[in-house]
C-alpha cells in the first residue's frame, strides 16, 4: 500500500495550520526537554482510540471524553517522565486544571478563539503523559512549562522534531513521519509523531501516537478510518506483552487544505484518506517495534494463506510475542521450532505437517521448513540472514486465502537492564 506514498519524516508540522513546541519543565528529570505542545490554527475535527487497560490513566479518561462528547480540539500537551496513572481524583485534576492552564495561555497569546468567537476553554485541549505509573505529576512545573510552550509555538519543521524528541522515555530515536497526497487537485498532507519503546503491546505501551492533518473531514469519518487503521498497524505490533495504562492515538484533522469535505465512506477521497493514513500508522508502529527496549532488531512475521483474517493476525501476532523466538533472533539462531511452537499455541486449529516457514531479511532469502519439515540449509547463512537490523519470518499455513503481519523485536540483555531500574 506505501507504494502509493513517499513517506518522509518531516512529523506534526507538515500539514498546513499546525505548530508545535517543546520545553525541558523538570517533570522528573533535570537537564532533558520533557513537555511538549501541538496546536492547530484552527478548530481541529478530533478522532482517538485508547487502551483496553482496565487500569486507564486519568489522561486517558481526559482525552476520551473529549473526544466522544465534544469530537474537536485545539491543541495537545504532552509530558513524559510521570504518567499521570493510577492517581486517583487529583490526577483527573491535574488534567483539566493542565488543560485550563493551556487554553488561558494559548487565548493570551495567540489571541484564540473558537469557531462560535469564545476564549478557548479546558474542553479544547487533550493531555497525553508517559512514564512512571503512581507519581502525582508537579502541577506547578506543568503551569510553567504550559507557559513556555504556548510562547515558543512554531510551524517550523525543527519545532515539530523538538517535539518528538521531547515525549521520549526509554525510546533511543524520535519517531516521525509524514506524507503528501493529491485529493481533488489540492495537495492534502499529513504528520505524525509517536513515542513507544517499552510495555508495548497495544489493543489500542507506553504507547503515544498524534496525527496531524489539514484534510477537510467529518469527524465521523475520521473515528471510523482510525479505528480501521489500528487494527493492522498499532494493534499488531509487541515489545513485551505488557498493554499499557496510557496507550493514545489521537488524530486532528483542521480542514485548511481546502479540499472538499470526505463525508460518505465510499467515496474514492474516503479510500485514499484511509490509505494514506494507515501508511502513516504503519510506518510509526514499524519505528516503535524496532526501538523496543534494547532491540537490535525488527521482527516482522508474515502469516500466508490463513483461512480467516482473524486467524492470521492471532498467529502472527504469537510468533511476535514469543520470548523463546525473540531470544533466538537476538542469538542470530535460526530455531525454527520455536516458531512452529508459538503457532501451535496461538488457539488457531491448523495443520503443522503443511507449514512452511521462510526467513527474509537485506541478507537474502531461507526457507527453513517445508510442510512441516526441516530442509537442509546452511546454519552459517542463516546467522547471517538472521544478523541484519529488519528480519522477517514468512509463515505459509496453506489452509485459505488471508494474510496479516505484525512487528516486534528482539529480547536482549539490555531489556532487562533497562525495566530492572526503570523508576530510578
């Protein structure tokens, strides 16, 4: 599907009426910028999924009530460091009194109202936290830091790179892209920009995900493409089985392209916005999976011929999750029957004596098993197919037609280290 996209990495300031901002408010931490900010120029359609945790941060709860209830928003403020979960009454607080804070600042400032002529208020503003579950986040250095970003707003492209960098825990990279496309002869463009190393294993980690956009549509619209694109991008991506208290993935859509509005789901601009989109999402999950925590690899695993949709996204997904698979891609060990181990235990019936398992990575191309059976193959040239930063593991059940894939990574000595002192 990305054929029909040139995805590049210019994130949330690329679609036109969008700034961003980024500050260091000492959340948690001295000496790293850990606040960020994205505003739209305008009244924004707003479309969101969110974890499936029952244990929801009070962001969570904050974010999903505007976006059911109310479906617009202006801007978003984003902290790392505390996650703002499992804080109680005085968390929810936090959020709107960060939300008050936010459009007082943004009205002062930049002179903002609503489409209806008001002052912002608190219902135009979603919040967003990662880090730490149980600690109450400073609300006197969130009030500072709110003030510092509603002044330093910019539409620049490096704003929005200060941005991703700034909502980074244990990710090692920002994590942005963007693209272009024609929609009725006007150019519609979008940005995203994620977070996500560690306790991901979304059914839509910490997982933080905003999208950007300048394309005219209904927010109807907008919620049933996103939800659309998370069940085969965010949702099929794991680092370490852990579904977060925080996982957000939220989408603004402004309208200043100037394209007609996308209204009816089978128009052909609905289609191409749908696929545009899930190009975006897909390219953020891919980043997120590669930069688990400690990861030296991407593990992607391609399930063929399945006989339901359902059943190639369970399968995928148990190959992905195994920790005995992770460790042997981590090794360069070519231990195919801990793959054909994690899909028979996946809960999907299936015939083991037709599998044919391949792995694929820069380095060439191994099938491993036929119908259920070890070829001969050279271990040596399966190290080194096995060495190379993206590996892929094509599982062909010949039982249908359906396809899925899903990302992970390898488990290293490094994960361990990095969750064995993660609150110090």
């Amino acid at each position: 599907m990305e054929e029909k996209f040139v995805i590049e990495n210019k994130g949330v300031c690329a679609p036109k009426g969008f700034m961003a901002a980024h500050t260091a408010a000492a959340i948690k931490y001295q000496g790293r910028e850990d606040m960020a900010m994205i505003f739209s120029e305008t009244d924004a359609n707003v479309a969101g999924t969110f974890t499936t945790n029952v244990v929801k941060a009070a962001p969570v709860l904050w974010d999903r009530k505007i976006v059911t209830e109310k479906g617009t928003a202006r801007a978003v403020v984003i902290n790392s460091g505390i996650a703002n979960a499992c804080t109680g009454e005085e968390g929810f607080s936090i959020c709107r009194e960060t939300a008050e804070a936010a459009a007082k600042e943004l009205s002062a400032v930049k002179g903002q109202k609503d489409a209806s002529g008001k002052e912002l208020s608190d219902q135009d503003v979603l919040v967003a936290s990662t880090g730490v579950i149980g600690m109450q986040l400073p609300m006197d250095r969130i009030t500072k830091g709110v003030e510092t970003l509603s002044k330093s707003l910019s539409g620049e492209e490096e704003a929005g790179h200060g941005a991703a960098k700034a909502i980074m825990t244990t990710d090692t990279i920002p994590k942005e892209v963007s693209l272009s496309i024609s929609m009725g002869g006007v150019e519609v463009t979008m940005g995203g920009m994620a977070k996500g190393s560690g306790m991901i294993h979304p059914n839509m980690c910490t997982m933080l995900s905003f999208i950007t956009t300048d394309c005219k549509i209904s927010q109807a619209m907008l919620q049933k493409a996103l939800s659309a694109v998370v069940e085969d991008t965010y949702n099929m991506i794991s680092v370490d089985g852990d579904t977060s208290t925080n996982d957000t993935c939220v989408v603004m859509a402004n309208g200043v392209a100037g394209n007609p509005e996308i209204s009816d789901e089978n128009s052909p601009e609905y289609k191409l916005f749908l696929e545009a989109l899930m190009a975006v999402n897909k390219a953020l999950a891919m980043k997120m999976a590669g930069d688990g925590e400690g990861a030296t690899a991407l593990f992607e695993v391609q399930v063929q011929n399945a006989r339901t949709k359902k059943e190639a996204k369970i399968l995928a997904k148990s190959v992905i999750c195994s920790n005995l698979t992770k460790a042997a891609i981590f090794g360069h060990d070519a231990n195919w029957g801990r793959i054909l181990c994690a899909l028979g235990y996946a809960g999907v019936d299936f015939d083991p004596e037709k599998v044919d398992l391949t792995i694929v990575s820069s380095a060439g191309t191994l099938k491993l098993v036929e119908d259920g059976v070890a070829l001969p193959y050279s271990e040596e040239e399966a190290g080194e197919i096995l060495s190379k930063e993206k590996v892929s593991c094509i599982c062909d059940m010949k039982q249908g037609s359906e396809e899925a894939t899903a990302w992970g990574c390898d488990l290293t000595y490094d994960y361990v280290k990095i969750n064995a002192d993660y609150r110090s």
